[in-house]
C-alpha cells in the first residue's frame, strides 16, 4: 500500500539536532507515512543515528550523499523517490508537535483544493535552545499569502506540505541555489497557480540558528526574487536600490539599509511599486472582503514605513518633498478611511 | 641608528631627479639615511646622484650592473638599510615637505601599526600639480586588509614601513609585477596598516593614462588576489571566482555572462574569507561592521548580475 504521506527531511552535520527531529516524526498520531532522510555527506555521526532509527522503524528510508549536493539537490533526490501524493517538508534540526501529520492530513480533506500550505511556529535558539518570541503574522488564506509572497517569507519552509505533483511540475528545487531555494519554489508555484494557506496552529517548533550561514547571499538573494516577482507583477523593471527600501518594510525596527539609497526619488519610486503592486492586487474580483481588507491593512503598514524614511533624508527641495508627502499622506488616509 | 631608510630605485627618470631627490632632502624629519638604486639607466643618472651623494651625505647610491627590476632593486637596497622605518619613495614623485614628519609620529605613537601610507595628489601630462586627492584610499585596517583581495589600497611610493616586519617576511617577491600588492597581501599576516588621511606625495599620473593602464594590469590583480584568497583559506580555490569577483569590483563584469552557479560560489567564497580572516586574526574586531557591509554590497553587485 503506498503511504498517504511522504516526509522529506535532509540533514548536513547535524548529530545534535537529528535525533530528536526524527523522533518527532516517528511518535505522530498519524502513522501512515513513509520518512525519507537525506544524509548530505555529513562528517559527523548524523549517519550512524539516522540508520540507528532506520533498523527500528521501517517508515525509514535513508539515502546518502556521496558528496554533499546541497539541500536542493537532497531535496530533489527524495522528491524522485518518494512514492504518496503529499510531500510533507521536514528540516532535521526542528521538532514536529505529535499532532501536525493528523492535523495537517485533516486539513487536506477538509480543503481539497489547496496544493501547498504550511503552519504556524514557535522559535527556539539553535544553540541554547531557550525560546524565543518573535513576532510574525502568519496569513492563511490563498490571497494574502500571494500578496505576502511579493514582499517577504509567507511560510516555514519547514512545516510546508504540497502535492507531489505540482512539485514535480515545479521541477522541484533550484539546484544551483545554496539558500533561498525555497523561496525560488515558491515563486515557481506562485506562477503555476497554485492554491495557498496556512494551518493558525503550531504545529512545529523551529530553531533559530543565532549565527546563520551564508547571510550576505540570503539576504541579497531573498531580495533580488521577491524583486523580480513584484517585477512580473507590475510589468516595470525595479532598480536594486528602490527594492532595497521596500524590502526594509519587513522590519519594524533599524534596518542596514545604506544612506546612500535613501534619497528622495528612491522612497517616491519605493511607494510607487507597493501602490501600483496593491492596486494590481486588489483589481482581483474573487476576493472576499475579509482577505481585501488585510491585504489593504498590510499594504498600509508598509506604504508608511516606506513613507517614514522621508524624515531621515536630507532634502534641499523642500517643495518636492512637501507635495510628495502631503500627497501620500492623502493617499494613506483615504485608503485608511475606507478601509 | 638611523630613524628611517629611504629607498628609492630608479630607472631613466632623470628629468624628474631633481624634484623628487630635493622633495626627500627638505623634509622637515631630517634622521634618515636616503638609498638610490640606479637600475642601470643608460640616461647621465649615475653621474647626478654622485653629485648629489658629495653634497649631502645621507644619500648612499647603489649601482646595478645589469636592470634588474624594481623588486631586486628595493631588495638590495634593503640589504644595506639601517633604519627603525623603510619609507618608500618613487623617482618620479615629489614627496610634500612634512611628509616623514608625519609619518614618523603616527608610527611611534601606533606601535600595532606596520605599514603606513598617505593620500596622494596626481602631477598632470604637463607638470602641473592637482589639489584633488587622487584617490580616496581606505583609512583603516580593516577595510585595507579586505580591498586587498581585488585592489591595491595602499599606495606605494607613499608608504612607510617598521623595517624588522620587512625583514621578517624576506621582503619583496619578483613572482608578480605589482610587487607592492603581492608585499601587501603577505605582510597582512604580520601586521596592520593605515593610511593617513593627509596628503603627502604628488603621484605622476594622469587619469586617462591611469585608466588605460589599470585594465592592463587587472590580470596580474587577480593572480596576485588569488594566492591570497588560498593562503587565507589555505585550500586551492578556483580562479574562475577570483577573476568574477575582480572583474565585478572594476565594472566590467557587465561585459561578460555568468551562470548562477558562478555568482552563488563567489559570493560565497567571500563570505567564507571573511569568516576566516575573522578567525585566524587578520580583521581588528572593533570596525567588523564597515567590512560587513562592504560584503554587503559585494554580494549585491555579483548577484545583480544574475539574469
């Protein structure tokens, strides 16, 4: 019988972490799961405890790396093998609640045409594993986290279910990318049509590594794909620069983002983009009130913290700057009133 | 013992002798010991610095028999040296007056401090003198160390150096043409570097010549770039990425197509250099965050090449 759910988790010098990542999985309420567990050529003892679990549970299939791929190729080497209609992803240094296959198998019945969702989560520090409280709107509906997808990171990669399938059809993930490949499949299924959402519960416990790999490039990349999908959107090319001022609406505080770029014609542009992006967006007819009514709130949140930037920009034409900020001012306002 | 050992080689410059001999005698810091090495000019060269040896008896001149090249010249001229500092100096400049003065103080009150150098002015095509720094090098240690890895952040002819940490390293290679950046990427193993904000030599070079002759050099930029990247990370690295990377920092990279592959492991061989240079010492822990954002930006223009 060939299992309705298969787990994808892959793993790189891990032995601390993959232990209890895979007994998370293997004390789900919802047993009728095959667990594929790539070893991406760990030099540790990752490979040791992984067929340790393998030789008790026979759920487990361990494949092994022999050389290290890359969690994008790892990923696509179980995508291959694996044989249910759902891939349930699964990073090896985080925790499943026993309950997240049970609900998440639910939600598919419940909503069968939704191809791709996650769930919510609660952090915990990589290192000390104390917790921490972070703060992160999760939206769960199909339209709002297309909107999010625009601008920022709509799901934990590493709660995410999708349909085989679709993956598949997506050509999996972009093996050349050594971070922000999941956002990359997103954008594909995006693309593709996909349906979205989100379960409100948290159904894993993630771990914040406090000194992450490869920062610079996540950063950077994350950015220049979020660029280029409000690109698709909106059909005008974004200069880097204009980008990098929207991209810093994700953060309510401080943001390195480099005097230089702020400049005046940079916020105008930068709030240009989000208002063109949301009245692309809200043309959508489909849309319940409810799912409009947060993009718009969301929307707004951003516009003003694009629009805040202007106090920290030396200006000498302080008639541009007026008409500039009086006239978003109104458009924030009228938007606000309606909304 | 002498404070400073200047060293000087020269090859056919006699036309710009007198300036640059008289811009060094002049200085305000007068305990130095001046070497001129005479790589075999075939100009009357030998003969105007034998008499400006009898006139002041700092001055020693060393005479090459056959042309040897700047780094064999400077190598002998080191032989000889007595001094606590090595200043450079180039034929063709003119050094300003309070040039050693200054840096001199700086040196003996940054004992961590081993090589320092100045801002420069250019002399124009025509001999005339610009007031505009020629170029705005990097003040701080941290910064020089990682421009290191495609540019040359200090300029030569203005540099003064703690002579014992010269010694240490053997001196200069003859391995790559641009002896000064091959010093620069071995010396940061040794020692930090600064440069003063001030301006202290006039350069003779004009910009469009400067240009012309950058481009021309870039290849040897990048041999030099990466033998420092291996010797950072101590493992081969593939010179496609050195070349990527320079050829990103000159603004030529969009001349050239490159596979996203190329531009992810670039990108990433910085961030792991920085990483290392953290670990092994070679990055002063105060400042991090002007490399960091340095990186920053580095791995925008790479990955903004991504089509």
């Amino acid at each position: 019988m060939t299992p309705q759910i298969s787990i994808i988790t892959t793993t790189f010098n891990d032995a601390r972490h993959i232990g209890e990542a895979i007994e998370s999985i293997l004390s789900q309420s919802f047993e009728d799961f095959e667990y594929i567990i790539v070893n991406d050529n760990s030099q540790d003892e990752t490979k040791d405890i992984i067929n340790k679990y393998a030789r008790t549970d026979r759920r487990i299939i361990p494949l092994s790396n022999e050389r290290n791929l890359g969690r994008a190729a790892s990923r696509n080497r179980a995508l291959q093998i694996s044989q249910s209609e759902w891939i349930a992803i699964f990073d090896g240094d985080d925790i499943s609640d026993p309950l997240r296959l049970e609900k998440q198998s639910a939600f598919i019945n419940e909503y069968p045409n939704v191809d791709y969702f996650g769930s919510d989560c609660c952090y915990e520090n990589k290192v000390t594993l104390d917790p921490i409280s972070k703060e992160f709107i999760l939206h769960t509906s199909h339209e709002t986290i297309s909107w999010e997808l625009y601008w920022n990171y709509p799901f934990h990669h590493s709660s995410t279910m999708g349909r085989k399938k679709i993956l598949i059809e997506a050509g999996g993930y972009p093996e050349t990318y050594p971070v922000c490949e999941d956002i990359y499949l997103w954008m594909q299924l995006a693309k593709m049509g996909a349906r979205f959402a989100n379960i409100p519960e948290k159904l894993i416990k993630y771990r914040v590594n406090p000194a992450p790999n490869h920062y610079a490039l996540n950063q950077i990349l994350a950015q220049k794909l979020h660029c280029q999908h409000v690109e698709y959107l909106i059909g005008e090319k974004i200069p880097p620069d204009v980008f990098e001022i929207i991209w810093s609406t994700n953060y309510s505080e401080s943001f390195p983002t480099d005097k230089y770029i702020l400049s005046i014609n940079n916020i105008f542009d930068a709030s240009q983009i989000l208002v063109k992006s949301f009245e692309k967006i809200s043309s959508n007819i489909n849309m319940t009130r409810n799912e409009r009514e947060k993009i718009q709130t969301n929307f707004l949140l951003r516009l003003r913290r694009v629009l805040n930037l202007i106090s920290t920009v030396n200006c000498d034409d302080g008639v541009k700057y007026q008409s500039i900020y009086s006239g978003y001012l109104n458009t924030y306002n009228t938007l606000h009133i309606e909304g | 013992m002498t404070a400073i050992s200047v060293l000087m080689p020269t090859y056919n410059q006699l036309e710009y002798l007198t300036e640059s001999v008289n811009s060094v005698l002049n200085q305000t810091f007068s305990d130095f010991e001046f070497i001129i090495i005479d790589d075999c000019s075939t100009d009357k060269t030998i003969e105007y610095l034998e008499r400006c040896a009898k006139l002041d008896k700092r001055i020693r001149v060393l005479s090459n028999n056959i042309n040897l090249g700047v780094s064999n010249s400077l190598n002998l001229g080191l032989s000889i040296a007595t001094g606590k500092y090595i200043a450079r100096m180039d034929a063709d400049d003119i050094s300003f007056i309070n040039r050693f003065e200054y840096q001199i103080n700086y040196l003996n009150t940054h004992p961590g401090c081993g090589v320092l150098g100045t801002e420069t002015c250019f002399i124009n095509l025509d001999g005339s003198k610009s007031d505009q720094p020629a170029w705005i090098k990097p003040i701080e240690h941290n910064v020089i160390v990682w421009n290191l890895l495609y540019s040359t952040p200090l300029c030569h002819p203005t540099t003064m150096i703690r002579h014992d940490i010269l010694k240490n390293i053997g001196g200069y290679t003859t391995t790559h043409p641009n002896e000064d950046m091959d010093l620069w990427t071995r010396l940061a193993f040794h020692t930090s570097f600064n440069n003063l904000e001030n301006t202290l030599l006039y350069y003779r070079m004009p910009h469009d010549v400067h240009r012309k002759k950058l481009e021309a050099w870039i290849p040897h930029i990048q041999n030099v770039s990466h033998s420092y990247v291996e010797r950072i990370l101590e493992k081969n690295v593939d010179f496609k990425l050195i070349q990527l990377i320079i050829d990103t920092n000159f603004g030529l990279s969009a001349k050239r197509s490159y596979e996203a592959k190329d531009l992810f492991q670039a990108s990433l061989l910085l961030e792991e250099v920085y990483e290392k240079m953290k670990l092994i010492g070679m990055l002063e822990k105060k400042n991090l965050s002007q490399v960091e954002k340095i990186l920053y930006k580095q791995t925008q223009l790479i990955v903004s090449l991504m089509s």
